[in-house]
C-alpha cells in the first residue's frame, strides 16, 4: 500500500474538507464517530483534547489543501505530539498513514461523488464503473469488482462506493450507455460479499449527505471568479475525465 496518495485538490475535495473541519469532535476510541457522521465532522481516535485536536486538524487541512506529502505531515505530527504529550495508541508510521490517507481519500471521494452526481453529467453519463486502485497488493474482492458497471442510482453503490476500507485507493468514474456496452455491457449487482470485502464502517457513500451542498459551494465560488477565471474553471470541469 502506498504511504502517499496523489493529492488532486478539485475544488469539491476541497469544500468537503472544510466542511469536515468546522466541527472537531473528541473521540476515544475509532468508533465513536462512523461512517456519513465523518460527512461533517473531524476525528482522531483518542485525540479527547481540544487544542490537540485543532492542531491535528490544522496539519490535515494543510496537508489536503497545499498538497503536502506524508512525510511532512509526519513532521507535523512530531511536532504536535511533543507539544502536547500524547500517548497515543500504535506504531508512529502506521498511524500517521491511517490519519493522512484515510482524510485524504474520503475527502476526495465526497468531492469525487459530489461531481459524479451533478445533474449535468448524470445525463450523459448515467452509469458508473468501478476501478481498481492498483495496490500492489490488492484485495481479491476489490479487484474482483473492477470493470463492473451499474447505473449510478444502483443501491448497490449505497454500500460499496469506494474506499472500501483502510487504505483502499478504489475509485468509480462515470460512463455513458453507450460506453458501458463497448466495455462489456450492463452488470448485474454482484452476489452477496464474501467476509471481509469491506471493512468494518466503510459500507457507505462519503460525501453521500453534501454532494448538493458541496456543488452548491462550488457554483457560488465560481460565479463570484472574474470572467476569465470563472470560464477557465468552467472548460476544467468540462474536461474532467468521467
């Protein structure tokens, strides 16, 4: 598993990190706060301080925001850990990539969704497709499910939007009907998963409960750009790869 995603900071990422970071909640333990809850609020497993929490808060911001790397979030982390003596629980490594990543790919996923269920698209693009991530070392489910191609209102996506558990990089792009028959034609939802095909609290849709707010936002930030900056966002979004 890779320690340092790719950062694309679309502007629906973006918001939906804001909207995340407006409300810091302490927590003991990682299932406190489960699956849409994290839609609008921040979490760090164990991190019960207020001024702990912001700090963390604030680093994750960053990281998304400027595109920051895992090691320097690492740095980040160092640093406030010492400021603010936390004994927190598991290997510093691992615990920073489960913060960095798993903040990192379920904000773009909220963004991801807000763009996949825009109106517009929808009705070019009424279908979605499911993609492996790459891992080099893959979950046989989550490959298993590459190339399956559901219409986008599908419950099936309810569940298995990804990421699919800690430290997926799974991701769905959007087709037309046309498309979808040329990749192989229209799947039926798979059967029933196997144990493990999704980890415990990841059966859900990030960004499922804002994706018209996070659209929203975007839209009266566009709007108020100059003319030149709003149309070059606009033939951005045109251009997306769906």
């Amino acid at each position: 598993m890779a320690d340092n995603p790719v950062i694309t900071r679309m502007r629906e990422q973006l918001e939906a990190l804001r909207l995340r970071l407006r409300r810091l909640v302490p927590t003991e333990r990682w299932t406190d706060l489960m699956r849409q809850a994290h839609d609008r609020a921040f979490v760090v497993a164990g991190a019960q301080k207020a001024d702990l929490l912001a700090d963390l808060a604030g680093a994750v911001g960053r990281a998304i925001e400027e595109g920051k790397s895992i090691e320097w979030f690492r740095g980040q982390f160092d640093a406030i850990v010492e400021r603010h003596g936390w004994a927190y629980r598991g290997e510093r490594n691992w615990r920073t990539r489960v913060i960095y990543t798993t903040n990192v790919r379920t904000t773009y996923a909220a963004g991801r969704l807000a763009q996949l269920r825009d109106p517009e698209l929808q009705r070019v693009a009424p279908y979605w497709v499911y993609r492996h991530g790459g891992s080099a070392d893959p979950r046989p489910q989550h490959l298993a499910w590459d190339g399956l191609v559901l219409r986008a209102d599908d419950p099936w996506w309810s569940t298995h939007y990804p990421p699919n558990g800690w430290g997926c990089s799974c991701y769905v792009t959007a087709v037309s009907e046309g498309q979808a028959r040329r990749m192989g034609g229209l799947s039926e939802p798979p059967p029933a998963d196997p144990p493990g095909a999704i980890d415990r609290g990841w059966d859900y849709q990030p960004g499922a409960g804002v994706d018209e707010e996070l659209r929203g936002i975007v839209a009266d930030k566009t709007a108020n750009l100059p003319g030149g900056l709003a149309a070059d966002f606009g033939a951005e979004m045109a251009g997306r790869e769906d």
